[in-house]
C-alpha cells in the first residue's frame, strides 16, 4: 500500500521535511517514509521536496500516521493543511481544524481519516 502526502504551507518545502521528522520518529513508521523530489528549477542549488510516499505493508500502521499528522497539525500557525492521498481516497486535515478539538474529537478525526485510508484499500483490493 502506497499513501501520498502533501503540505500546502508558505514554504511547504520545510513542511514536508519537518512533517517527515515526526513520521519517522515511530517506530511503527520508520524506514517507510520517503521524500519525493521535483527536479530543481533552472538555476536552482537543488532539488524540491514535493511530497512524502509512505509504504505500508498489509494491514499497515494507518491508525499511527492519521494520529502523527493530526499531532503534527496541532503544533502548527496559520493556514497549514495536509492532503493524504490512497489510491482515489483523499482526506484533507488543517491545522485551523485541529487546534479547536478537544481529546474526544482528536480521536474521533483519527479514526477516521484511518477509516477512509483503510476504505480505499479494501477497495482497491490492495494490501
């Protein structure tokens, strides 16, 4: 199972990577994220961060990467959103949603947008 994640931030560069921090420091996530890159630019140093690719096996960890984004969010300024691509599911979370929420409902947005990554799954008859 493939999970593409995108940040649309200011600088959604340092999103990205600063996210991908956080995603990495699970165990049940380490060794599975990995950064895309666009190809720099003409004149560019560098290569660009454009998204983040997260490989589960069967089952996966999709309950512990909702509840690391929605974390992720909650410590975030501004207009901060994250897009979390499976296949033809997209779940949408922004930090103005997050920060509002009190315990019940944290869990309760990361059931679900687990719930909708597995969803897409079993629909795509992947594993």
């Amino acid at each position: 199972m493939e999970i593409l994640v995108t940040v649309t931030v200011g600088d959604s560069a340092d999103g990205l990577r600063d996210l991908r921090s956080w995603l990495v420091e699970e165990p049940e996530l380490r060794g599975r994220v990995g950064l895309v890159e666009a190809e720099p630019a003409a004149g560019a140093l560098g290569p660009v961060p454009e998204m983040l690719q997260v490989a589960f096996g069967a089952g996966g960890a999709l309950a512990t990467l909702a509840g690391v984004v929605i974390a992720w969010l909650g410590n975030r300024g501004g207009e901060v959103t994250v897009k979390i691509t499976r296949g033809d599911a997209v779940a949408e979370v922004s930090a103005k949603g997050v920060k509002s929420l009190d315990l019940a409902q944290t869990r309760a947005l990361t059931t679900h947008l687990a719930e909708v990554l597995k969803n897409a799954e079993d629909t795509n008859g992947a594993g």
